[in-house]
C-alpha cells in the first residue's frame, strides 16, 4: 500500500507533528507500507522527532508563509500564484508518485481545495486535527468564503476523520463520511512518577486556545495555601511575552520552560498534570502525563478532555470557567498523596488506549475500506 500524507510542513515541536511522525513511522515499520510526505513550507528546517528513513519526505518549496510580507493586495497576488504553483507541482508529484490513498492533515481550505481538484480518482481522506465549530461556520465575509471553498472540497473526500465523538456529532450533521480515530500517543515506556515532587505541571502552545494565563490565574489561588509547591510551564507561542511578563512579579515558584524533547522526564518529576484550554479536538498532553502515572485536572472544554479523564477515576473533570473549582480540585490532590496515588494507577491505564497498538489497527482497517471495501 502506498500512502502520501500532504501537509504544510513537521518544524515544530507540536502534537500535530509528534503524532503524523508517530503513524508513518508505525506504517512502514509494521505494516511495511510506502509512505510518502508531501510538505510546502519545511525548507531547511529539521524534523524534531525522529523519522524513519524509509518515509519519503519530501518539500515542494511553495513557502505560503511568504504572502504575509506584503500588503493586502500584493498580499492576494502573491498567495494566488503560489496557488498555482503548489497546483502545479502537486499535479505532477501525484503522476510520480502514484498513492494508492492520500491523507490531507492540513485545515487550510486552500491547500485542501487544490488537493482535492488534482487528485483524479485517488481516494482522500481529510484527517481534522481541529473540531468543527473551529473549521467551519465562523463569522465574517472572508470565512464565509473559506467555509464555501471548505466545503467544495470536503465534498470530494473519501472519509472524514476526527478525534473525538463528541465532534463527530456535529460534524455528521453536515457529512455523512465520518468516522472517529482518536490520536495516536506516544506514551511513557519507563519509570512512573512517584508523585511525591511538590511540582504541578501545565504543556502546552502559548496562544488563546491553551489559555496560559488562565492557568496562572488559578495558580494564584491555589499558591498561597501551599507555598512550597511549583508550577512548572513548558511552551512557547505568540503569548510568550505576555506569559513571562505576567508571571515576573508573581513570586510564586512559577518556571518557565521551552520546549523539550525529553518531556516524559519532565513529567516524571511532577505530581499532577493541569489544562485550562477554550478548547480541545484532543490533547495529547493528558494521556502523555497519565502514562507517567499523573492524575489529571482540565476544564471540561469541547471535546477532548472528556473522551481521555474519567472524572474521578483518573483525574478530574472542572466546568469550564469556573476557577474557583479548578483551584479546589487542584487542591484536593496536592494535599492528598493518597489520592494521587490512586488516581496516578488509573491515570497509566486510562492511556494504553491511545498506545500505537490500539489505534493504528483502526488506520489500517480505514485504508483496506478504502481501497478494497
């Protein structure tokens, strides 16, 4: 089987990236498929997770990123002639190449339209990495247009995949292709946390999605009753300035982090995972910290904290907004050892679910339908 996944590029130290390096690899190594990845805008950066060689990576050199130098109407001619120039190399990379199935991981209308329009009969799966009320339906004229294109070529598309049920709820209310395939987890294969560190732990994007800050907020709450505990903050993003200036004059053994290959042993020094997201198609931060063996506290935002946290089994489940909750709930098991304890053994089974083992049978059911079904 030959499979060509198409995406603007694997740069970045992110979920998105962890998880397609995670499937291909898994592909060629077990299932012993052809895999191609098709980028526009790698360039020279390096992948940060290691791929296996027998993935064919290769960049088209668009670099879409380069309209956003100019003013909106050089800004227009300049992204519509890249338009027509991935076209035109995508066009041909396909008659090379000649994918028995392609996976589109992109939500840019763009990129999806065009795929959609050179593909031929090639079979397309679109693998949302977002959830639906975030991809289609926003307000203003130039997403009106972009849900319009959107849609044309969803249209086109073999099967739709998402993460979670909750969104394929709303997504099947527009498509009839729709099936769920929860992320692949690159999950802890050593040592368990011993969940005596006075650390709390928050991974993530600084951008509005993760709410940072809101995680600082709840922090100043719950500080003051444990004074010798630590909040230690692993990212980077846009909000980075607005993260280290908030917390400068706050001196409430809060540490900021960049990012890290080796965050498995971050988490291994912590004794609970929080997130205070606006919301989630998945959040592969969670199972990751539970395979650690670390209860988690999240807000219950649409949809991924609920499809991975068994309130009160493995963590718990806050009503979104409400910091007054969060910081008890927080509390409650930074004062209970115990309780970590035993949340932290439920946390480590919980998250075999997400293991490659479970869900890449999924994948591969999903191909053999595709092309044989």
């Amino acid at each position: 089987m030959r499979i060509l996944y198409v995406c603007r590029s694997l740069a970045y130290w992110g979920g998105i990236e962890r998880v397609l390096v995670d499937k291909m690899n898994y592909l060629v190594k077990m299932y012993g498929a052809e895999v191609y990845m098709l980028t526009t805008d790698q360039g020279n950066h390096p992948v940060p997770y290691q791929l296996e060689p027998e993935v064919h990576l290769e960049d088209l050199g668009i670099r879409f990123h380069q309209q956003y130098r100019y003013r909106i109407l050089k800004r227009i001619m300049v992204a519509k002639r890249l338009e027509r120039l991935f076209k035109k190399k995508l066009f041909v990379r396909l008659h090379e190449i000649r994918p028995d199935v392609i996976v589109c991981t992109t939500a840019n209308y763009v990129d999806l339209n065009i795929l959609a329009r050179v593909k031929g009969s090639i079979p397309l799966i679109v693998e949302s990495h977002s959830i639906y009320r975030k991809t289609l339906g926003q307000k203003g004229l130039r997403n009106r247009y972009a849900d319009y294109m959107y849609r044309k070529a969803l249209s086109k598309a073999r099967m739709i995949v998402v993460l979670t049920e909750g969104d394929a709820a709303e997504w099947r209310k527009e498509f009839h292709n729709v099936c769920v395939i929860p992320n692949l987890v690159h999950l802890n294969e050593g040592e368990v946390s011993s969940l005596d560190n006075k650390r709390v732990i928050w991974v993530g994007r600084f951008d509005y999605q993760k709410r940072p800050m809101e995680i600082i907020k709840i922090w100043q709450k719950v500080y003051p009753k444990f004074p010798d505990w630590h909040l230690d903050i692993y990212g980077e993003g846009e909000l980075q300035d607005v993260i280290e200036k908030g917390t400068m004059s706050l001196d409430m053994n809060i540490v900021i982090h960049e990012p890290t290959s080796h965050i498995f042993d971050a988490y291994r020094k912590c004794s609970l995972l929080v997130s205070a997201s606006l919301f989630e198609p998945f959040g592969l931060v969670a199972p990751e910290a539970m395979s650690c063996g670390l209860p988690v506290v999240a807000y219950d935002c649409p949809f991924g904290p609920a499809s991975i946290i068994n309130d009160g089994i493995d963590g718990f489940l806050v009503e979104n907004d409400d910091m007054e909750m969060m910081a008890e709930k927080i509390s409650l098991l930074m004062n209970d050892y115990t309780l970590r304890l035993k949340m932290g053994e439920s946390a480590v089974k919980s998250s075999s679910r997400y293991s490659a083992e479970e869900i890449m049978p999924l994948w591969k059911k999903l191909f053999d339908a595709t092309l044989y079904g």
